[in-house]
C-alpha cells in the first residue's frame, strides 16, 4: 500500500482524536476521571466495531476492550493505550497545525498570543526539515501522549484489515483511563478478556527510543497531629506539627532529590504540605530503578518517622506507604523476553536505530508487570510531551506505525 496513503489514514485517525478533549482530573477520584475520556472510548468502540473485532466492551470505568482473532498459531499480543492528556494548567481544547516540508525556521504557534516555537530553544527539530509536523497552537499539549499511540494502533489494525493475508495471532486490544494520574485505568482491565502472552505501549518520545525498564514507585502520606496551646503558656505544651514536618524534611538527603538526579539516580520527592496550627500532611513520592535501593528508601522513611515519635511523645505521627507500579525489567524471564528480542529485531529489519533508555517514570506496563505481563514501550515520534511546544514529524510517527505493524504479524 501506498506510503503517502498511510501517512493520511495515520494523521486523520489521529486529528480526529484530538478533537475530543479528554484531560484527566486528578481531584476527582472517580475512574474515569473526565467526562471527555469516554466520549473517546466511544468513538473508539465503533472504529473497532468497523474494523470488525471481536468481543468489544466498554466496562464501567470507562476500559474499552477488544480481539481480533487470530488467522494463524503465533502469540497472543495485546497493546494498552491511554485515553486521557495531560492537564499542566493549559487548555483542553487541543487546535493541531500541521506544518508541511517544515523549512528550519521558527514556527509562530500563535500570532495573536505571540507563542513561537523557537529552533533555539528546542533545536532538536531542526533534524526534521523537510518532514510534515504536527504542533500545537501554543496554548495546550499536542496530545500525542497518548493520542499517537491509539491512532497507531487503529491504523494498524485498518491496514490489518485491508491486508487479509497479512499473518497474525490473537489481538488484544485495551484502551484505558487516567494513565497520567497514577496508571488508574490499567488497574481496571478485565484481565480474563487480556490473555495474553506479552503486550506494549507506545507512551515515549523519539525515533527509535525503546523502554523496558522503569521506575519502582510508590506514594505515601504522613500525617502529624500536633498539640495546640495558646502562646502565653506554650512552653513545654505546645508542639508545632509544622516544625516535625521541618524535621522530618531535613532528614532527607537534597542530593537524592528529583532536582539533583538523573539517569538511573532515584528520588524522594515531597509533593505537597499542607498544615494548620494542629493538623500537618505531607504528601511524597519515591522513585528507584534498583529494586533494593527503593526498598531502602522506604525503610529509611519508616526509620526517620520513628525518630519523630520519640522526639515528640505527645504527637501523633502516623506514615502510610503504597506501592503504584514497579519495573518493568523485573518482570523480564526467558519465557517473555521474546516481546522484547522482536522490537529489537524489528527495529533492525526496519533500520531504525535503537534508543535503549531507562525511563524516569512509568508506563501502564509498569502496572502490567506487576500482573506478570512483561510490556514494553516504544516510541511515537513525538517530541516535548506535556508541553505546549510538543510536536510530532509525520515520518517518525509512520515509522512507528511500520513497528507497530510488524510486531501484529510477527517476524
């Protein structure tokens, strides 16, 4: 089939996605978080339908789930996208320009608000001129995270069905909720109608970038409740539960903080506090590639709390630690490592040169790991995700698509 023709059915599958805005709200604890991420899962249930899978069903947490059955004996494959974008405080209306044979010069996203992507500050797309690109128009994210990926796979489940005689197993298709808000949708996949063997995601960046190995994380709370006393006889009463939070602050190490890491280097990251005269909460993550360094890191919390509670015996110090998601390396065996020996072979075959990172962050198929799902990530073609200069070139993103096509037919 024509590559001009592919590259149409790619951008109008995906334009049309952005249309639907469908940003995750992570005050609201509700699964799906927005109404705008099932008015997507609906028009994706009647795309698949038209593509003619199988076993379409929409559960109540808004996971969309399919099959197209096998025409041979090979795996079973299954692919996990998200449905919702960002929110970073920018708008939910997504207004996608594309920008034909881009020349090298700044692009003006936005002439009345004076927004210009400048090839100084993001020099990387300077390697695309000459390409068609897809950007924003400066006033939200573009969405590709993960909007690429579901028109990936539809157009590649379309050109599936164009191509009867293509070769493949069983395919599993799930789109799901509120990935950017803690991986919440994935948790509510009906994994009997997910009986596969090893899955993806395609949820990063560049050309030729390929993940399997994440983060371990977990949240936690802490909550201290101190004793209130006027000030005229304070003394020896009154305990601030802002100074234990100060203390217990202090006691981390600032160079093993997200500011001052990279690479596989992890993190504790306080994310919020808020406190009143009796009342304190501190809200904090913990990140580590190594699985006995993460462990560390919550047994040092745990120590440092009890350090707290005899300090101040009349307080009330209370932590709470929560596994999210974990590595996905960990989850690697000789049973499933082919998922990741065929995107490798894959990308040879295509010529695709393999960017092998390890991600600051998680994808839903950290959360798959941790089901026995080994899940990879490979990338869309996008640039500058949760940024309003996020941008997408047209050939990265159908050779992401080729990928996409050859791991369904198998090698």
């Amino acid at each position: 089939m024509n590559e001009a023709i592919i590259k149409e059915k790619l951008q109008e599958n995906f334009l049309s996605y952005l249309a639907i805005p469908s940003q995750s709200d992570e005050k609201n604890p509700n699964v799906p978080s927005s109404v705008g991420q099932l008015l997507l899962v609906q028009k994706l249930e009647k795309d698949l339908e038209d593509l003619g899978l199988v076993d379409i069903a929409i559960n109540e947490f808004g996971v969309l789930q399919a099959k197209l059955p096998a025409n041979n004996t090979t795996y079973n494959i299954g692919w996990v996208c998200h449905l919702d974008t960002v929110d970073v405080g920018l708008s939910d209306q997504i207004n996608p320009q594309v920008i034909k044979n881009y020349d090298g010069k700044d692009i003006v996203l936005n002439e009345k608000e004076n927004i210009v992507f400048s090839t100084k500050e993001n020099p990387e797309i300077l390697s695309y001129m000459g390409d068609d690109i897809i950007v924003t128009d400066g006033r939200s994210v573009l969405g590709a995270d993960n909007k690429a990926a579901i028109a990936n796979v539809i157009t590649a489940l379309w050109y599936l069905k164009e191509n009867p005689d293509i070769n493949h197993g069983n395919i599993y298709i799930a789109f799901v909720p509120d990935e950017e808000i803690g991986l919440r949708g994935v948790r509510k996949i009906d994994f009997e109608k997910f009986p596969v063997d090893f899955a993806y995601t395609i949820d990063c960046c560049a050309l030729g970038e390929l993940v399997y190995e994440t983060f371990n994380a977990a949240s936690g709370v802490i909550k201290i409740k101190g004793v209130s006393a006027h000030p005229m006889s304070a003394k020896g009463v009154l305990v601030n539960p802002i100074m234990i939070a100060h203390d217990f602050i202090s006691m981390l190490d600032r160079a093993k903080m997200p500011e001052n890491t990279e690479n596989r280097e992890g993190y504790v990251w306080i994310t919020d506090i808020k406190s009143d005269v009796l009342n304190c909460r501190i809200d904090f993550n913990i990140r580590n590639h190594d699985k006995e360094k993460f462990e560390e890191s919550k047994t040092y919390l745990l120590d440092a709390i009890e350090i707290l509670k005899k300090r101040y015996k009349s307080a009330e110090i209370e932590i709470d630690i929560e596994d999210t998601y974990a590595n996905i390396l960990d989850s690697v065996d000789e049973n499933n490592e082919v998922a990741i020996e065929n995107l490798k072979d894959i990308y040879q075959k295509l010529e695709i040169d393999p960017k092998i990172i390890p991600m600051r962050g998680g994808t839903d198929g950290s959360y798959l790991s941790t089901r026995g799902i080994l899940t990879p990530n490979y990338f869309t073609g996008a640039h500058n995700f949760h940024s309003n200069k996020e941008f997408l070139p047209m050939n990265s993103f159908y050779k992401s698509f080729k990928v996409t096509v050859e791991l369904m037919r198998g090698i």
